[in-house]
C-alpha cells in the first residue's frame, strides 16, 4: 500500500538558528529509514534570500525546499546497513 504524504515548510526572517529536522518512514516488514539534517543558518537565509530574488513560483518555491532538506544529499541513515 502507498500512502502519500505531504511536508509544509515554512521559514521567517531574521534566522537565529538553523533548521533541524527529523523524518522517520518506512513499510511494514522493512527497516524503518531516519533522515535528520541541520541546516546550518546561513545556508536558510541562502535559500530565503534565493527565493524572494526569484519569481516565486512553486519550482522556486520547490528549489528553495530541496535546498533547505538537503534533497538528494545521500542523508538517509538505514537501521540495516544491507542495501
């Protein structure tokens, strides 16, 4: 069974910290996959900043999450190292 889910991310100025952020999924019978990621401050403000320069739209809108999440950056920590 496929079960979508949805992420709603949501950033404002001034950033004081970075942004740390825990995902834990998986299927039954599998083992369970953790991403956790900190995002360095000055790489949210890079984001932020790239996003309000651009022409807002929902790919900048979906750069600026991919940037923020670290979206094919290989953070995917298995509990079974077997794959």
């Amino acid at each position: 069974m496929v079960e979508p889910t949805g992420i709603e991310l949501y950033v404002k100025p001034p950033f004081e910290t970075g942004l740390f952020y825990r995902i834990t999924f998986g299927c039954t019978g599998t083992p369970v996959n953790t991403i956790t990621e900190t995002v360095p401050r000055e790489e949210v403000q890079q984001a932020y900043d790239a996003f309000i320069k651009s022409d807002r739209s929902k790919g900048a809108a979906r750069k600026m999450a991919s940037a923020l999440l670290h979206f094919g950056a290989g953070n995917v920590d298995e509990e079974d190292d077997s794959r």
